[in-house]
C-alpha cells in the first residue's frame, strides 16, 4: 500500500469518530412544533432591545425624505416678475 495520505501507519488512540448517513437524517424533524414556537419566543425575547432602533430608523427616514421635498420646493415669490 505505501504510505499515502489516508493509508499512513500512524494510529490514533481515543478519539471516537462518529458519522451519520445522509439516509437516516431528518432536516425538517420537529421544525414546526419545536421551530416554529423557538423563534417566536427568540423574536419576543430580542424586541425590547431592537424595538427603539427600528422606530428611531422610520423617523429619522421619514423627516428626511421630507425634509428633502420640502428643499426641492421652488418659491413662488421669486417668479412673480417674470415674464
């Protein structure tokens, strides 16, 4: 056999390797009586801290888009002249 990568002489000694097959796995068990509940109780737990950011965010975002319009305005008095 030689000594390549996978086939070397070394042996190692309490280290326990543990493998599932991709057959017996189940990605979705549980995911909506235990998942589901999870992340609402996550979500509930995690909004009094984010809760003042995200209403500060809206304000701030709709004073500027106001702001900004009211900037874009053009005054009337300065086109009374014209003709």
């Amino acid at each position: 056999m030689g000594l390549q990568f996978g086939n070397l002489p070394i042996r190692i000694r309490r280290v326990v390797y543990y493998g599932l097959s991709p057959m017996e796995q189940r990605a979705w068990a549980k995911s909506v009586t235990h998942g589901i509940p999870n992340l609402i109780n996550r979500a509930i737990c995690a909004l009094p801290t984010m809760l003042p950011g995200f209403i500060m965010s809206a304000v701030v975002y709709k004073w500027s888009i106001a702001e900004y319009e009211r900037c874009n305005r053009k005054d009337p008095k300065l086109y009374e002249n014209d003709k």
